[in-house]
C-alpha cells in the first residue's frame, strides 16, 4: 500500500467519523449516515489495498 493510499484511506475515515459526530450531536440522521459510509469506503479501500499488497510480495 503506497503512503499516498494509506493517507487517502486515513482521511477518509478521519472525516467520516467526524461527520458521523456531528450528525448525532445535531440530531441529522441523514449527515450520521453518510459519515458511517464514508468510514465504511476508507475501510474498504484499505483492505482493497492490503489484498494488492499481499499479491505484490
């Protein structure tokens, strides 16, 4: 996995997890959710990564 990916794999779940705060604290289901999918996408691009990695050794 390049860094570049880790980074992108990081932020995108930094960011969906603080959307899915914000969303619970303002009662915003529809922000809650869409926080929870975007950890849900940074998740899966790791893993997505990790299968690349495991092929590349």
């Amino acid at each position: 996995m390049s860094a570049e990916d880790k980074i992108k794999a990081a932020a995108e779940k930094a960011i969906g997890k603080a959307k899915e705060v914000v969303g619970d604290v303002t009662h915003n289901d529809e922000l809650a959710a869409e926080g929870r999918a975007e950890q849900v996408k940074g998740s899966a691009r790791d893993a997505v990564e990790d299968v690349k990695d495991a092929f590349r050794k």
